[in-house]
C-alpha cells in the first residue's frame, strides 16, 4: 500500500491530466484529488492492523474476543467527478482488511478506472486483488447476484443507490451507500463573514460544483444577510473561469452537457415557481457544458432548488430570522450528508451541530471527507461509513470468539 502512495505521489502529474481530459474539472483540482489519494493509501498502511486487531471484550465467566474477517470480494460502484479519490477512499480499507474488489467505474472515465488496477499492480499486489470492469451500468444487478460478490459499495446518485441496495437486500449482501447530497452552509448572525463568505464561493465551486458535499444551500441570519451575499458574489466572482488544463483556471465545464441541461432545467422550474436569480456571473460561454455560477433567492417548498440536488454551480440561498429557524431550514431536506455552521459561539453551535441531520458537521470550516474522519450520510444520502476506522470494518465479518472458562 505504501508503494500505491509512492506511485500516486511520482506520477501525479500525468494521472492528474488524464482526470481531467476525461472529466473536465482543471487540473490543479485533478492534482490535489491525486494527492489525497495517496494520502489515504499512507494512513491505512500506517493505521490497518491497528483497526483490525481483535478486541478483548469483558465477560464474567470466561474468554471472549472480537475478531474481523475479510469476507471475499467487493464490488464497488463508483462515480466520475473524483474518479481517483472515490476509489481510493474505499480500495485501500477492502484491501488491507484481505478482501479483493472489482470495480466498475463510471463509463465516461475508464482510464482512470484502467490506470488504478495498474497502480495497485505495479505496487505489488497479485493479479486480481484489485480489477476494473469495463462494463454497462445494466450489467451491475447480475455483478451483485453473482455468488462470488460478498458486498457492495456504491457512490453515486440516491436513484443508483436505491437500485443497487434493493438489488444487494434481494440477495442478503452488505452494501454501503454514499449518495447525493444537498449540504447546508449555515452563517449565523456572529460569524466571521469575512471568512465565511471567502470559504462559501470555493464550498460551492468545489469541481465546478459538481460534489456530493459542496455546499447547496445557503442558510443566512437576516441581520448579515446582504452583508453576507455581497461578499459571497465579489468572491465567486473572483474565481476564474478558464482552460482546465491551464493551473491558474478555478472552473471550467461541467462533466457534459446533458448534466449542464439537467441544472439548467432544474433552475429554469425554480424560477417559473416563483424563484429569482440573485445574480449570475458571465465569465462562461453559453453553449457546450458551461455554466456559470448563479445565486437563486426567494426559494419555496416544492422547487427544485429546495427539494432536488443541484449538482453544479448554482447556490441556494436562505434568509432565516434565528438559528432556530436555520436548523430547521437546513433539516427540511432529503439529503443529509454534510453541513458546515459558522459562528464564533463555538459552545452554543457545538449544541447546535448536535440537532442537524447530517453525517458530518464542520465548524468554521469547509466540509471535506479526511481518512481520520469518519464519512457518510443518513436519510437519501445513503449509509455506512468510508474512512478512520469505522470504513475498514465495514466490510469485514465481525466474529465473536468465545471461550468458556471451564474448558
């Protein structure tokens, strides 16, 4: 595993040119998802056998203890706006707890699904510990009934996920879903606006807006509100828009044009609901896969920007009159995979980081998924853990040993 980092790390350039010919985000941010790559095959080289070594439990009339078994192969279904990190943030956990995984990456991405199975060969590993099928979406359900399959994991759209939990259910096999999400970004009357306005543009514009945790929805207290989207549009207009493979570029396209058409859509029935644009920058063409960054304002219930994922550069934005009020907004969702508060009461938003429905909050802080941290969601956002410890034991049998003591 340590020689998968070392490859990662000595070839990120040219594996960072092929993330970003294959799905358009620029190339500093297809450098950076290399890096944290490696970065996760590092810890869990570093942390596996810590994780997975057996747990003596206490028990009064003899010796009992916890042990974690691989349980064959994993299937992992993966998506393409991070095509290496999504792989790497499950790959090295299935693989250094003694599983082996099959993967079937997202198909406008191959070559980054090719370029890892040769990663993990060149690192070392036998011949099928880790392999990449080159197959259709249509072909996932008879992958999952295959006997062989022990498990599957899953990061992509809540639709994906559901097809492929039923699919597992049907045959009795763990799955883990990572799905969508509509992440709040609550800014309380306290905050430092200054910093989170400054954290709000990159939290939206994360790859083109294109993330499961970018922030969505903008939930601000009314007495900073205009200070606060002043600052927040100076700064998503100060990103600039230009060639993906040019290092100073901050966005570029969308991944297609058919995911452009799809937000275009979604924001179009917002405002025949009744919704408005606040403001829209002009720094992106109209045609092909562009989009340019866009503020909505004076969203309902039952738009597609409060009940739908938009998944690119389009930013929901909420005036609410106390934090009461931002909880519920934020909780008035499907989703829950992330949110961030923003306050400098840390006492009082550690209560309030308590009441949001999410699986991970961060506090003055831009929400991202590290291997120490635990990462996963709740309602249709999915289930089950990636990362820290809790995503190597996912996928291993749990098995009590018991010893009675008069043996």
């Amino acid at each position: 595993m340590l020689n998968c980092a070392k490859i990662l790390w000595e070839n990120k350039e040219s594996y960072a040119s092929v993330i970003t010919g294959e799905m358009g985000k620029v190339i500093k941010e297809s450098v950076a998802e290399v890096e944290k790559s490696a970065w996760i095959c590092e810890y869990y080289a570093q942390h596996a056998e810590i994780f997975l070594q057996d747990e003596k439990l206490d028990v009064p009339d003899g010796t009992s203890y916890l042990v974690y078994d691989p349980l064959g192969i994993i299937l992992a279904v993966m998506p393409w706006n991070f095509p290496f990190y999504q792989v790497f943030r499950f790959a090295p956990t299935a693989v250094m707890a003694g599983n082996v995984v099959l993967l079937k990456h997202a198909s406008n991405v191959p070559q980054c699904g090719l370029l890892i199975e040769e990663i993990f060969k060149k690192a070392g590993f036998e011949d099928g510990i880790f392999q990449t099928l080159l197959v259709r979406s249509d072909k996932v359900n008879k992958l999952i009934d295959d006997p062989g399959i022990r498990a599957v994991t899953i990061t992509g759209s809540t639709e994906a996920g559901m097809n492929v939990a039923q699919r597992a259910g049907l045959n009795i096999k763990k799955s883990v879903l990572e799905l969508g999400g509509s992440d709040p970004f609550i800014i309380l009357k306290d905050a430092d606006i200054n910093t989170a306005a400054d954290i709000a543009a990159k939290a939206r514009m994360i790859n083109c807006g294109q993330s499961c945790i970018a922030a969505k929805r903008f939930i601000i207290e009314e007495e900073i509100y205009d200070e606060f989207i002043l600052r927040f549009q100076k700064n998503l207009h100060q990103l600039k828009f230009g060639d993906p493979l040019d290092e100073t570029s901050d966005y570029a396209s969308m991944a297609s044009q058919k995911l452009k058409e799809i937000l275009d859509v979604q924001v179009k029935k917002s405002l025949e609901s009744g919704a408005n644009i606040l403001w829209s920058d002009n720094q992106a063409p109209n045609e092909g896969a562009f989009y340019n960054p866009t503020i909505i304002t004076d969203i309902k219930p039952g738009m597609p920007a409060h009940e739908e994922e938009l998944f690119g550069p389009a930013a929901s934005v909420f005036k609410v009159k106390s934090a009461r009020e931002a909880i519920e907004q934020a909780n008035n969702s499907d989703f829950g995979l992330g949110a961030s508060i923003w306050s400098r009461n840390i006492d009082r938003v550690k209560n309030i980081a308590r009441d949001i429905e999410s699986g991970v909050v961060y506090i003055n802080g831009l929400v991202a998924s590290r291997p120490e941290i635990p990462f996963g969601g709740i309602k249709k956002s999915g289930f089950g853990r990636e990362l820290a410890h809790l995503g190597i034991r996912e996928f291993v049998n749990q098995k009590t040993i018991f010893i009675n003591k008069n043996s």
